[in-house]
C-alpha cells in the first residue's frame, strides 16, 4: 500500500507562446532570465535531494523491520 503523499517539486505556473514551428510541429516557448531559471532548478535539486535522503531512509527502516519479522517466523516455526 502506497503511503507516501504525493509531493509536487515544480507546480509553478509559467506563461507560454505556443505556436508552430517551421516543420509545422507545436511548440512552446517561455521567457525566463537565466538566472533566475538557475535559481529555480538549484530549488528543485535541493528539494529532490532532501527527498532521496528522505525515501532512503525510509528505506533502511522498512529493510530491517523485514529483517526482524522474516527472523521471527524462521523462529516460530523450528
């Protein structure tokens, strides 16, 4: 069973152009200084790596609760 909540990392509304292109393929295109576009991923990487500490800690835990429980039924049933 899924427990985690779902946790959007870039929900930001952007504005867009969208149009065709020269082969006649829909595009977008939207405005953004690079810096403050730079800034925004630096955000996001952060927020992604506190996730990956976050699940692999989790991780650990679920690991050894397994660990314990499948060491217990050995147990129970010799």
């Amino acid at each position: 069973m899924w427990t985690e909540r779902k946790n959007r990392v870039a929900d930001e509304e952007r504005n867009y152009n969208i149009g065709m292109d020269e082969h006649g393929k829909l595009m977008t295109v939207s405005e953004e200084f690079l810096k403050e576009r730079i800034a925004r991923f630096k955000k996001y990487r952060t927020t992604l790596l506190n996730l990956q500490d976050e699940f692999e800690m989790k991780l650990e835990i679920c690991d050894a609760d397994l660990k314990v429980k499948k060491e217990g039924s050995e147990s129970a049933n010799d």
